[in-house]
C-alpha cells in the first residue's frame, strides 16, 4: 500500500527552467562583447555551482550568479547599466505567471483523496507565490520547501508526516533530487523526465526495483494502482 505520495514542484507541476533559459539567452545577448554564446553560458553555469552552497537553489541565487559573472568576464568593468538590466531580469523571474505542465491537473483529479505532499526546495518567499498562484495548495496535505533534497532532509519530512519510507512514492523531473534520495530510504522513486532540466539535476538512473520511469504525470494514477496490485 502507498502511504503517501509526494510531488516535486519546479518543472513537474508547473514550468520553471524554461524561464531559467530565456533569461539565460537575454544574459549572453548583454554580455555579448565578452565572449561567445558558449563561453559565456559556460562561465555562468561554473559560477552558479560554486555559489549553491552560498545562496542555495532559486532565482536570487541565480540573479546573482549573473552578475558575479558579468563582474568576472568584464575584468571588473561592467557599467551599472548592464548590472541594473541583470536585477531587472531577475525581477521579471520573480513576476512571471504559473504555467501548469499539461495533465497536471487531470493526475491530481485522478489522485484525490489520496495522502499528496508537495516537495520543492529553494528559496522560501519565491517557492510559496508559485505554490499560491498555481491554485493547486488545497490539493495538497502539507507543502514542504527544502534548501536541499537530500535523504536527510526527505527524512524529516517523512517524521514529520508519520509516514514509513517504505510505503512512500516520490516522483518530480529530477533523478538526482526527487529519486535517488528516496530510493536510499527505500521508498519508491519515479521519473518524470522534462525537455529542459538544469544540468546539476542530471544523475545516472540505478538498476532498482523501486524505479519507475513515466512520460507523462497522468500515468502516475495508474503505476500507483499497479504497485498496489502487486503487478
């Protein structure tokens, strides 16, 4: 029997790298006196990896990963102007709409009355306008925001919900972040793959029995359904 199902958020109930890419795109056009496409893309991506032990998972995080890195390829030159652009981009991230991912809200339909947790990790403020503009809290038991999937941190979350690992299903975009921590606590893990996933998210698939890979969230209903069965 699944106990309780958790859901990631970013890129599995609704859209969110996309929006990351634009922005990124927007960067290199402004940037583009100090490098190639390539370089520059590269140049950010090394610094946002450097910085997510100092500003975590997010949009601010990542704002100011661009303007360290516009600080960088400028040698320390990058007029004020550009700064000021790079926060505005920033700024539109924070603003922009909710886009639910198509079939959302027909697996939720489908999942009702059942144990739902959302699991999405980042930054605090950011994380609670998308989960309140999104219209999907009340589908939910309990939101939880994580500075960082971890086993650890899935294992409180687990505590606190009075919910055993083992009768636990986790599914989200990421198989480093939404998978393979709870696979380590023996719960089930599954794999909804996205178009656009930050390369940090990247992980190998394992060989286990309580890996799931789907192409849809709408046949989350029915795998559940199966594993209960026993097929």
């Amino acid at each position: 029997m699944i106990e309780a199902i958790g859901l990631d958020a970013d890129d599995t109930l609704w859209e969110n790298e996309t929006f990351f890419r634009v922005t990124e795109s927007s960067f290199v056009d402004l940037l583009a006196d100090h490098g190639d496409p390539d370089q520059i893309t590269g140049r950010l991506y090394d610094v946002e990896r450097r910085n997510l032990a100092r500003y975590g998972f997010g949009i601010k995080g990542f704002t100011l990963s661009m303007v360290q890195t516009a600080i960088e390829l400028t040698e320390g030159r990058v007029p004020g102007h550009v700064i000021g652009q790079i926060l505005d981009m920033g700024q539109d991230m924070l603003a922009h709409p909710v886009h639910l991912i198509a079939g959302v809200e027909q697996a939720l339909d489908a999942l009702q009355g059942r144990r739902l947790i959302l699991i999405t990790k980042g930054d605090l403020l950011d994380q609670e306008r998308k989960v309140a503009a999104s219209g999907l809290a009340e589908r939910f038991e309990a939101v939880e925001i994580l500075a960082d999937k971890t086993p650890e941190a899935y294992s409180r979350v687990l505590w606190r919900h009075g919910i055993s690992a083992e009768r636990f299903l986790m599914a989200g975009n990421s198989m480093k972040s939404d998978v393979l921590p709870v696979l380590d606590l023996g719960g089930h893990g599954v794999f909804l793959p996205h178009d656009l996933t930050w390369a940090v998210e990247h992980a190998e698939a394992p060989e286990h029995p309580r890996l799931h890979e789907l192409t849809s969230i709408t046949e989350l209903p029915d795998l559940i359904g199966r594993l209960e069965a026993g097929s």
